[in-house]
C-alpha cells in the first residue's frame, strides 16, 4: 500500500512540471503568433469577412490563453502541492472580470462585449501564469530571447513600411484608387472612404500591430527584454570575458529594437520609454529600490492625476487638445466617453459597444 502510494506522488511529482514546461511553450507559441501574424490596417472599411478572420484569429489565441491558465490552475489544485506566488496583476484581473462581467450584462451588442473582455483578460491571465511558470534561469531567458527575437521583427516590418510600404500603397492608391475600393468592399465618398484615405496618407508606421501606438509600445516591451538579457551579460562580464561578442551582439539588437520604435513616431511610446529608462536606470543605482520603487510609484500616480487634470481644464477651457489632428480626435473621444461615464456610471456599456454610444454623444464638430 505504501509502495502504491509513493509511485502515486512520484508520478504527480513527475507530471506537474512535464505540464507546466507543455504550458510555458505554449504561451511562448502564442507571443510569437501575435507578434508577427499583421492585424487589418484598417478595420472599419475591411470586408465584413476580414473583420470577422481577424475576430475568430483574436478569439483563437485569446481562447488557447484561457485554456492554458484553466489546465493550469486544475493541475495545481489537484496536485499534492499547490503553491502560488502573490502578484498584484490578480487584483487587476479581479476589477476587469467584475467590471466586464457587470458592464456585458448591459451591452447593447453583448457578442461584441463578450469578445472584448476575453482579448483583454487573456494577456492578463497569460502573464499571472507566467509569474509561476518562470522558476528557473533558463525559462526566464528563453522568454526574454523570444521576446528579443520578435522584437528584431517588427522592427524589420516597420522599416519596410517606413522606407518601402507605405510610399508603394499611396502610388498604387493614387493610379487606380478604385482597385483599392473595391478590394477592401469600401464605397467611394463614404465615411469609410474618408478613413481609409486617412490612414493610407498618414504612413501610419505600426509593424503587425493595428497603429503606431500598438507597435510602439511593443517595442518598448522588446527593447527591456534587451536590455534585461545585456544587464545579465555586463553583470558576468568579469566572470566570462570571452563573451564580449555575445555583449556586442545584443547591443546591437537593442540599437535595431529602439530604431523600429523611434520609426513608429509615436510620441507616447517614445516618451515612455525615455521615462522608464530613466527610472530603470535610476533604480539599478539606488541603494533602496524597494523604497524609491514605491516612491516613484506614488509620484507617478500623482502626476497622472495631475497631468489629467490639467488636460480636462484645457480642453474644457479652449474645446480642443494641445496637438495636431490626432489630439483633436482624441480630445472629442474623450468628451464623448466622459458623457457615456456619466450616464452608465455603476454598469458601463461593455467592451467592443463605443461605436454603438458614440454618435448619441460627440460634439458637432467631430
């Protein structure tokens, strides 16, 4: 009875980690899919049945996420040791599947509210798991090498629409603009028609991702990927001096990662990454971190209080955002959406359901 029982634990003990490496490359699988399979540039003129590939793709990935953290968290209840690591990401996920949940019940169009709240948990959920999936050195660089590896492409994708794409669309666009039209099923003069001319003039740098924004901001995921796998180099540095060409190699990968974010012309992804460097840097060089981690933590969350209050004054006071155009439409979003808050304030209209409020609250100039 006892020899019965001790192959039990040892075939558990087995399994459990056979399992978790099956659901570390799975997670790995996806950020690599993402990463490089191109969302439709324009979404609101694509043919209905692009809208509805790039959705089943979205919902797919989202799904396998889902399922993953789902087979994990049975495995840990079911094992004779289940251990979990605290995160404060779990706090976050709890505010987003109550509000989701609440704010679905509501939505006017809940399919689309639905598919929201999977696409935006699942990364969440991915990330919870991956906090304990990552206990050991060779996990943690792989994840950190993939993400450096994705981060070299899409750096290569935005470079070729900065310097080759997107000059080709707008010729290709400009000789025969009805070929174009008629592939995306967009009718001339329409509202789609001005959007689609819009982004095509824009020379919107966004790599796989739908915007700049999107694309920036994964290069600034990327490029502290980078940045972590050359600190861990430079730290060896003593230890292993025959490395200097692995030290040069990712040095230059870092140049490569930040030169397709600095293509992208987001101003917000820039300015973010310069923000994080610096208190990157400045925390790798305190003899606190733990206490100037929290420190800067607060001055940051004052300053965006701060920094909102100043943009609501101004654009209250003037009607419109410092900025060009894309701060004008921002700013008329913002208005619209601050109205929606006021009138749905306890349940919200769910994910995917602006579109569907939108045109009830924007202003007439919009």
């Amino acid at each position: 009875m006892t020899d019965k029982t001790i192959k039990n634990d040892d075939s558990k003990s087995n399994f459990i980690p056979l399992l978790e490496k099956i659901l570390f490359v799975c997670c790995i699988a996806v950020i690599v899919i993402r990463a490089t399979s191109s969302e439709a540039p324009v979404p609101q003129s694509s043919p209905i049945q692009a809208i509805i590939n790039d959705t089943v793709f979205s919902l797919c990935l989202s799904g396998t996420l889902v399922f993953t953290f789902l087979i994990w968290c049975l495995a840990k209840i079911f094992s004779n040791r289940p251990s979990f690591k605290l995160s404060a990401l779990g706090t976050g996920l709890a505010f987003l599947v109550t509000g989701a949940i609440i704010a679905t019940l509501y939505a006017v169009n809940k399919r689309s509210a639905v598919t929201s709240a999977i696409t935006l948990a699942a990364p969440i959920l991915m990330a919870i798991m991956l906090t304990q999936l990552l206990n050991s050195h060779a996990k943690i660089k792989i994840l950190l090498i993939t993400l450096a590896s994705v981060g070299i492409f899409t750096s290569f994708q935005a470079a070729n629409q900065f310097f080759v794409d997107n000059d080709l669309l707008i010729q290709q666009y400009q000789d025969d603009p009805d070929v174009i039209l008629e592939q995306l099923g967009v009718e001339k003069n329409s509202f789609n028609h001005i959007l689609l001319e819009h982004r095509i003039y824009s020379k919107d740098v966004r790599a796989t991702f739908t915007t700049g924004n999107s694309a920036g901001s994964f290069a600034i995921l990327t490029s502290f990927a980078v940045i972590a796998i050359l600190a861990e180099l430079l730290k060896n540095r003593k230890s292993y001096p025959k490395l200097t060409g692995n030290r040069a190699l990712v040095v230059l990968i870092l140049g490569l990662t930040l030169f397709g974010l600095f293509l992208t012309h987001s101003k917000g992804a820039i300015a973010a990454f310069l923000a994080a460097a610096v208190i990157f840097f400045f925390l790798l060089r305190s003899k606190h971190p733990k206490l100037y981690k929290n420190i800067i933590l607060a001055g940051c969350f004052v300053g965006i209080l701060v920094l909102a209050g100043i943009i609501a004054w101004y654009g209250d006071k003037f009607g419109q955002l410092p900025g060009g155009n894309s701060m004008l439409v921002r700013g008329q979003y913002w208005n619209a959406s601050a109205k929606i808050f006021l009138d749905h304030s306890f349940t919200g209209i769910g994910g995917g359901n602006f579109s569907s409020y939108y045109p009830q609250y924007k202003t007439p100039s919009a």
